[in-house]
C-alpha cells in the first residue's frame, strides 16, 4: 500500500468502523502474542546459524512455504490442491541472499517429532516442493552441541548443488527459444506479450510469464522496438 492511499485509510477509518456497524469502542479481537514464536532448540540452532552463516546470508525462521513456492499449473483445480498443500506448511530456517533477498537454501530441523509417520510423509513432500522447485533444502539432528564446520560444509555443499541445478535449467530454457511463442523455462507453459510501461524503453514489446510477479522470466524480442 502507498503512503498516501494508506494516510487516507487511517482518516476514513473510524467512519469505515461505523459504516460497517461497529460501536465507537470496537470489540477487542481474540488474539494474543505466542511466547513461543522459536522452541528453545530452533533458538539454539538460529544461534549456531547466524554465528556460522550470518555474514553472508539473511536467515529467516519460520517461513511460510507459500511465501517461497507458487503453483505453476494455471488449472484451477490443480492450483487449488497443490496451493492448499503448501498454505499451512512452513520450513524451519530460509537462507536469503542480502542484495535481493532472493531465497537460496531452506534449512530443517528435525527433532524426535519427525520420525512420526505423519511427520515422515509431511517432510517426504516438504523435500519433494522444494526438489521440484530446484531450491536445495539440508536438514540437521537437533543436538545438544553443534560442530560448526560440519553445518558449513553440509550448507556449502548444498549451494553449490543448487547452483548445479539452475545453470542446468538454463541450459535448457534457451533451447526452447526457438518457437515463435517462448515457453516460460520455470513454468512451462507459454508467455504472453507485454510492453514496458514506463521509462526509455516505453513501448517496447517483450515475452512475460503469465504468473508475473511470482514468476519474473522475461524474453526479449530482437529488432522489436
Ligand atoms: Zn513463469
């Protein structure tokens, strides 16, 4: 929201309340604030993690999975069972690059919880999202101690993977370059023409994914102004 859209909602706000209704002294909401946002052993591992890593990455707890994946399929009824998969679930720990804060690596976990069978298969399809979506996710025994070297190699190692996988798929997406209508490389399925709405290249015409802005892939159109 603007500035200046949110500055007029904060004006007509309490004659919102009345339209709607509402007494001048509204009714206090159900809500209260969890004292136990981190259980104290992911408190401990945020800690190892941001000795290890908190240079480099921004380490976010508690990331809501639909926050990081999107249903590529624009069939409603495909959309609505795999975007319900995902709308309750959450990985421990989400590694983010500072500069964009695009996410890198998904960190988990496990305590005795996750040898129970509903854990084992909610953790099967939380390493399946992220292994289709080509984002590397390592997991970590909770412990009393941890060796930091070892959460650093297994991490690094995992990075490196991830890079791996992405120059991999770009192989294959300028491949695809070749019809007339490009194919969105992380969607797979066909773009759609836009034009640059503002600035230099006003007007000028370019491929974009259907799913922007969850999905930012763009195809330039040679000669095309
Ligand atoms: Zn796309």
């Amino acid at each position: 929201m603007t500035k200046q859209k949110a500055g007029c909602l904060s004006v007509f706000l309490p004659f919102l309340r009345l339209f709607v209704g509402e007494e001048k002294e509204p009714k206090k909401l159900p809500y209260a604030k969890r004292d136990d946002f981190l259980s104290p052993s992911e408190m401990s591992f945020y800690k190892v993690l941001t000795q290890t890593l908190g240079d480099e990455f921004i380490i976010c707890p508690k990331v809501g999975l639909k926050d990081v994946f999107f249903v590529k399929s624009r069939d409603n009824r495909e959309f609505t069972i795999y975007n319900n998969k995902i709308n309750r679930k959450h990985v421990d720990f989400l590694l983010c690059r500072p500069d964009k804060m695009e996410p890198v690596l998904g960190i988990e976990l496990d305590d005795s919880s996750h040898r129970r069978d509903d854990r084992l298969e909610r953790d099967i399809f939380v390493d399946d999202v992220f292994n289709a979506a080509g984002l590397p996710l390592v997991r970590f025994r909770n412990k009393q101690s941890y060796a930091l070297s070892e959460i650093r190699e297994k991490i690094e190692n995992a990075l490196k993977q991830g890079k791996e996988y992405t120059s991999s798929q770009n192989t294959t997406e300028t491949n695809g370059l070749q019809q007339e209508v490009p194919i969105c490389p992380k969607c797979n399925i066909p773009m759609v023409l836009r034009a640059v709405k503002r600035g230099n290249n006003k007007g000028k015409e370019f491929y974009g994914c259907i799913n922007f802005p969850k999905c930012r892939e763009i195809r330039e159109i040679e000669g095309k102004v």
